[in-house]
C-alpha cells in the first residue's frame, strides 16, 4: 500500500513539472516536434524603475499553420507598453520549421520583483484553430537611491559664496570675447549659407506612385517566381504594395499586421469602397501564401502582381507639375 502511494505522489509530481516548463508548445506531431511553440524573452531582468526594456515573442511553427499574435493593451501586468513591434520573417530553419519575432518595448515605475505575465498565442492549423502560451518573465525593477542610501541623506542646498571684485571682472571679460564670438560665428554662416544657396541645383521630387512603379518592374527584374522563390516574391510585393500606401495616404500600414491595417482602412475615408475591397482581397491573397501551404498557379500569381498594379494605378497622385526641393 505504501509503495502505491509513493507511486502515485512521483506521477503528481512529474505532471506538475512538466506544466510549469520554460516554454508553451501547440499539438505534437507524429514525429515528436511541436506543431507550434511560443517562447518569451526580454533583453534585460534587471532594470531601473522607468527604464525600457526589450520584450519579445518568437513562434516556431510547421508548414501549414498560420500564427497570430494578441493585439495587447497599454498594460501588460505592471508594465505599460511603449510601442509595439513589426511581426518579423517568418524565417525557414533548419528542421524545416519557420519562425517568427515580434517585439514590445515596456517600462514600468513599480519597484520589487515583478513579471511579465504569459500571453496567449492563438493559431489556425490543418486540424482546426487552438493556441499555446508563452512563458513568465521575471523582471527585478531597482529605485534610483543605492541600496545603502536613504531619502534623510539629502542635505539642505548650501547658499552661494561672495563673489570676488576681481574674479568679476574676469566674468565680464570672458562674456565680452564670447559675445564676439558667437557674432562672428553668425556672420560666417550667413555667408556660407549664402553661398551654398547659389550652388544648388534642383532634385525632383519623386511621387509615391513612381516609387511603387519602379519598385514593381524591379521585382519582375528579379525573376523569382522562375527561381522558385514564390513566398519571397509575395513578401516583396505586399511590401511594395504596403509602403506605397503610406507614402500616398499616411496610413502605417507597413509597421501592422493585416487584421490590424484592415480595422484601421474600414475607418478612414482615405479609400473608398471600392479599393478598400481590392486591397482586403490582395493583402488576404498574400497572406494564404506567406503564412500557409498555399501554392498559387501562375495565372494567379499574375492576377495578383496586376491587383497590386491596379490598386496604383487607380489611385495614384495626379500631379502635371513636381516640386523641386535644393539639395
């Protein structure tokens, strides 16, 4: 009977172990790896209260699941979030696995030992949706008074010295050569602006519609669709695509991620309906192939560089006359 409740007790505590690991995984695969893992890192663990720290998610995933990442809120536990990072790759590794980064800049004005609490990372997979959580951050926040310094070892300001006769003088005299100094230093810059002012010549100013067309022809340049390098030449084009819409309507569409760019476009009148459609449809297109085992034919892989095309086209700035800017 003993021997069964000592049995029992190393079986609670290999579960309780195996719960409380450094990192989340998703659904196994048949051959052990992960389907999908999350893992959380900071750049520091000891700061000093208001001090940012680097904070970040990298998924590991198998061909055929599509990641995504919590849209988080100003604070995240104790820490307010700063700014919130770009999703980068995904990267292919060595196992075949892809991975991908997306960062968080945090600070926090609470002292002691504090954590970043784990965040839920859900996913679409081949056998339906789920989601995997990342590890616990411990992050110890120091005051800005030394451990053996307290608030009583501030002293009073003590008053100001007389200032002697002589040492006056020197004042004035050290004032009088600055002031000559400084004017002499304005004098020179004028002059030299001047000059400069004559010898420049004029830059012509590049429209965001010029820029996505040269970029474009470029990509086809490259030929990577024939290299075999389909997913690259997706990333390229929405990349393309997505630069151009900031440039042309100062929408941050490069820095966000699709469903957070396609919430921001369904409000603003920048668009209308019509290309807030086309660019949906082009940018959920792109997605099927640079997050899933998707494979386009060529005829689609064609429709797609014409939507991006098209998308330009109809909504390029018409102007018959640059601006011409000094170098």
């Amino acid at each position: 009977m003993l021997n069964i409740l000592l049995l029992l007790i190393g079986v609670v505590y290999t579960l309780g172990v195996v719960r409380n690991s450094a990192f989340a995984s998703g659904n196994q695969a048949t051959e052990g790896v992960p389907s999908i893992e999350a893992i959380a890192h900071a750049d520091r663990n000891e700061i000093t209260i208001g001090d940012k720290i680097k904070f970040g998610i990298r998924v590991t995933y198998k061909d055929g699941v599509v990641p995504r990442f919590p849209e988080l809120d100003q604070q995240l536990g104790v820490f307010t979030v700063k700014k919130m990072g770009v999703a980068e790759g995904p990267k292919k590794e060595k196992d075949g696995r892809f991975t991908v980064d997306c960062y968080y800049v945090l600070s926090s004005y609470e002292i002691g030992h504090q954590s970043i609490p784990p965040l839920k990372i859900s996913y679409q997979g081949t056998q339906g949706e789920g989601e995997v959580v990342t590890n616990e951050i411990s992050i110890d926040i120091k005051g800005v008074l030394q451990g053996d310094e307290i608030s009583g070892d501030i002293k009073d300001i003590i008053p100001p010295a007389d200032v002697p006769a002589s040492f006056k003088r020197l004042l004035s005299w050290i004032g009088a050569v600055f002031t000559v100094l400084l004017l002499s230093g304005i004098i020179f810059w004028l002059i030299t602006k001047r000059k400069k002012k004559m010898q420049e010549r004029e830059l012509i100013v590049k429209l965001p519609h010029e820029i996505a067309y040269e970029l474009l022809e470029g990509l086809l340049k490259e030929d990577l669709i024939a290299k075999g390098f389909i997913k690259e030449y997706y990333y390229r084009l929405t990349g393309i695509v997505r630069h151009y819409i900031e440039n042309r309507f100062d929408l941050l569409a490069p820095e966000r991620t699709t469903e957070e760019f396609l919430a921001e476009m369904a409000h603003t009148n920048k668009l209308n309906d019509i290309h807030k459609r086309l660019i949906r449809e082009f940018l959920e297109r792109c997605d099927m192939v640079k997050y899933a085992t998707y494979d386009p034919s060529v005829s689609e892989i064609q429709e797609i560089y014409d939507a991006a095309k098209r998308f330009v086209d109809e909504t390029k700035e018409c102007m018959e006359n640059k601006e011409a800017i000094p170098a």
